[in-house]
C-alpha cells in the first residue's frame, strides 16, 4: 500500500515502490487523479495526452507514476521507504491561477499554532524562512 497526496485529498492505494517512483495499477491512478489510461493516452474528461513516444509507462502491467506525471507537467516527489508520494499542481495551471488573480491565501502557524494567513501582513514585504531537523 502507498499514500499519495494531493491538492485534492489524501489517497491509500495498491503500489509497488521503486526507487523515486510508484507503480499504480491504471484504476488507481483514474481514482487519485481523474486521468485515466486509453488507446489514445492519458484522457480525462475529452482532453488527452498521447503515451505513444513513452512506452516507459507500462511496468509490469502497473503505470509508472514518475513518467505520467511527466507527461502531465506535474511535478512529483516520492519517498520509497514510507510509501508516500505527493503530486502537485502543473505549471501551466498555476501560472493561470496568478494571471487570473486567483490565488489561494498561504495559511501558516505560529509558533503557539495558531492560524495565521499570509495576507494577514497586508503588502508588505515579507521573508519566509523554513527550517527542518531531517
């Protein structure tokens, strides 16, 4: 079993870890991220990117996660030994979102953890410093 997160939710499914990837069977992948595997590619809804050029995709009868979500422009970041993987938002559809003007307020905690929204701080200029001990 492996955790993947997304935007959206948190997903438990049936995967194999590989070093820097995770092997989905395709209706896993349909539930985590609404594309599905087709004759012609990676469709969701009536969009569709064509897998022809990539036969890396297929593994063993799994899609490999690495390589669709390549193929989708999202970028992905896994951990093998934990099972978890997350996915995140493409480019192109961030880029839009900031052309659009509609962004989403980062919310962060304080050190007692409570909420604090980023545009609590007005249009000042602002530094964000993260640490971690791993």
């Amino acid at each position: 079993m492996a955790t993947i997160l997304t935007g959206e939710a948190e997903h438990e499914v049936d995967a194999v870890a590989r070093p820097a990837t995770l092997l989905l069977d395709p209706a896993a992948l349909h539930e985590v991220t609404g594309w599905e595997l087709k004759p012609e590619g990676l469709c969701r809804h009536d969009v569709c990117v064509p897998t022809r050029g990539r036969p890396d995709v297929h593994v063993d009868g799994r899609l490999d996660l690495r390589v669709v979500t390549e193929l989708l422009g999202r970028p992905l970041v896994v951990d093998p030994e934990t099972g978890v993987a997350a996915i995140g938002e493409s480019a192109a559809t961030r880029a839009a979102q900031l052309a659009a003007g509609r962004v989403d307020d980062i919310v962060l905690h304080d050190v007692d953890g409570r909420r604090f929204p980023w545009s609590a701080m007005g249009r000042k200029k602002k530094v964000l410093v993260a640490w971690a001990s791993w």
